[in-house]
C-alpha cells in the first residue's frame, strides 16, 4: 500500500500478468486503486482510472464521488457516472462492471474499506492457519521488497506467510528496533508476532543504496536501510481504565523544507503552521544535503509526527538556532551548544496533526544547517484523531520509528 498524488495518474501505465492486472505509477504497482472522498478531480486522472478499469482493473471509491473536473466541466463527471453505474448518483455499497474490470462505491468507515479489500481482493499474500488477524502492507521499491506486518489481535500469531519478496527476509521489530534474519522455507516466512506487534520484513537487494536506518542486531552487528519510506505509528489500545497502553517512541525527521535567507531579508510568517512552504528546496539531512556554507542563515520547516512531546538536545545544528512550534518561539542557542540542557519540551497542539517545527540556522564561520535528523520523542496517537492521509503532511514528511 502506498499513497498516490493525482498530478501522477495521467502517467501512470496499466500491466496485464498473470496474477492480474496492475496500475503501474513510477516504480510501483498496485492491484487495487482507493480513491478518497473528492468533489473535484482532474480530467486527466479520470481517464486514467477509466482506462485502469476498462482493462481489468480493480477500483474502490469511497463515501464521495466527484462533482466537476478541471479544467472546469461540470458535464464530465456525470456523464462518466452515468456510464459505469448507469446513474450520476449511485448509491453507497454497489459494486459495478465496467469494461473488463470492477468498480465499487464504499461507505467511509476503515474497517469497512479493509474488510471489503480482504474479502473481494486476490491475496498477495497467502498466510497458514493461526496468522487470520495478520495485516499486511505491501510497498515495492526498484530493488527491494518492504512488507509491513501487523498482528492486529490480542494473541499471539505464529504461521507461515508467502510474500512476494525475492531472496531471504530481514526482521526488523518495529518495537524495539532489533533486526535479523529471517526464516523462509517452501512453506514461508516463519512469523511469530506478539500482540499488537509489527514487524518490517524486507527483501532487498544487497546493493541497495539509501539513507542510512541504523538498528542494533542482537549479535551487536549494524544493519544499513535506505529508503524514502514512512512508517508512522499510531493506536488507540487502552486498558479497563480508559489509560493508552502504549509507551513513547523516537522518530527521527531527516526531511525538511529549505530556504537561505541573506542577513537583511525579511520572510513573513515563515514560522507559522499555514505558511505556504511548497516553493522551498526539499532537503534531506540523512544524505548531508541540508548544510550550506553560502547564506547567513537558513530557514527550515518540517511536520511533527503525531503525538510529538519533546526534541533531543543538543539539536544536531551547526552554530547558533532558534525553533519554533507553530509560530510559538521554543528555544534559542547562542554561543557553544550545552551537552547538560534537558530536552526541549513541544505545547500541547489543539490540532493532532500538520503541526510544524521551525528552526533558523546562524553561519558562524563555516557551514550551517542540520548535521543529521532530528529526534523527536512521540507519545501514541488515537487513530480517530488522525482524520486523513494529507492531515500527516506526507509531502515533506518522513519519519522513521527507532
């Protein structure tokens, strides 16, 4: 599973297999496209998804279909209703043919989205009796293969799982960070899952080349991941007292929005949550590309992951800072960094999600801007809280749970 910009579809390509037909966009494939509520779609994308479905594709619609297309036209969606559901307004639960493949209009709920997918969707992944409450999900990047395993039960799960990855699984357990070697035979991949745990199974070539993801393995080796993926952690698990029975979590945020500033340039508002940062070179600092050793100063703006509570020090900053928590001024370094200072504590947001760190680099003598990502301590997240996708600020966002 992954998440798709609709400025993509129009290039998205479509590839009849053997196991099925699949929406190819850029290196990934999907079997199933989810389309979120919308009231506006581009005309292009609507084709896109009319062409996946005419050649055996697989599409669920949830809870809102779309009223106008851009360029404007308020005919176009319409008349394309009316073609696949035999009505401009079906109703909620029907599932339809249309060309060779198959379109189903869904209620909104979660569960209802999931249960639907397992039910009506092949099986990418076939598992043995005992893994029934395994959730999957699937990304496939150009030379690795990265399942996402949850036990969503109160038991244990232990059974065999077939993925589709090529060559022997690496384990990492996203509880504690451990990784190791997996055990695959004709049967699958052994799974053993706590309750409630997840684990990251990965199939990867051993030439893979990404950021560095650093996790201590058990024989005290390091193991290198590098990826532009996100996993973030969010649950809503309580005990018979309504208290979450989830710990904290360090996520690191190594992708930022930047902007050098000379030293009488004024940017307004540039600390706030609703400033418009989209014109701003993305920079990541896990590949060493957010210094700059030309400008007096450098802006940066990343999203905080939900249930952020606080920011380690010293701040991986080279000379002097300030940052900001939604327009809210939290700290400022002048002279040498302290080693002994307590970490800086983050407010309480009114908003769960979409809020922004802010942090303005001083040149002092020689490069400025972040060394490596930033961790940031999170308390778990109530999932009711976390309303849609673009609420995570995916755009500029990529965490990593440690």
């Amino acid at each position: 599973m992954n998440i798709v910009d609709d400025a993509f579809l129009p290039d998205s390509s479509v590839h009849v297999e053997r196991g099925g037909t699949k929406l190819s966009v850029g290196p990934e494939q999907f079997r199933v496209l989810v389309v979120p509520p919308v009231t506006a779609i581009g005309q292009e994308s609507l084709r896109a998804i009319d062409g996946f479905l005419e050649q055996s594709g697989h599409v669920a619609w949830i809870e809102r279909l779309p009223r106008v297309t851009w360029p404007l036209d308020e005919n176009e969606p319409q008349r394309t209703l009316q073609r696949w559901f035999g009505s401009a307004r079906p109703r909620l639960g029907q599932t339809v043919t249309v060309g060779r493949g198959r379109l189903s209009f869904l209620p909104g709920e979660g569960r209802t989205v999931c249960d639907y997918l397992d039910r009506e969707s092949n099986p990418e992944v076939v598992v043995s009796d005992g893994l029934e409450a395994l959730r999957v999900t699937h990304r496939r990047a150009s030379d690795m293969d990265l399942f996402l395993l949850f036990n969503d039960s109160d038991q244990f799960a232990r059974g065999q799982a077939q993925l589709s990855g090529d060559g022997e699984a690496l384990l990492i357990d996203m509880d504690k960070g451990h990784a190791f070697q997996g055990t695959t035979d004709a049967s699958g991949l052994h799974i053993v899952l706590r309750p409630h745990q997840s684990v990251c199974a990965v199939f990867g070539t051993p030439a893979a080349q990404l950021p560095v993801w650093t996790c201590d393995r058990p024989a005290g080796e390091k193991v290198d991941m590098s990826n532009d993926w996100t996993i973030q952690l969010a649950a809503g698990q309580f005990d018979d007292k309504g208290q979450c029975t989830l710990g904290d979590a360090n996520v690191e945020l190594p992708v930022f929005r930047m902007k050098g500033r000379g030293p009488y340039e004024r940017v307004a508002g540039w600390t706030q949550r609703d400033y418009d940062d989209s014109g701003w070179k993305q920079v990541h600092a896990l590949r060493g590309n957010a210094l700059s050793a030309d400008d007096a100063s450098i802006l940066l703006r990343a999203v905080l992951p939900p249930g952020a509570k606080s920011i380690a020090v010293p701040l991986p900053v080279t000379g002097e800072y300030a940052i900001w928590g939604n327009g809210r001024l939290l700290a400022k370094s002048l002279g040498p960094q302290r080693t002994d200072e307590e970490d800086i504590a983050l407010p309480s947001f009114p908003e769960p999600t979409g809020n922004v760190l802010a942090i303005e680099t001083y040149a002092h003598h020689t490069e400025t801007g972040l060394t490596e990502p930033i961790d940031v301590t999170c308390g778990p997240a109530p999932i009711a809280q976390l309303r849609s996708w673009e609420d995570l600020g995916f755009g500029y966002y990529s965490g990593r749970v440690l």
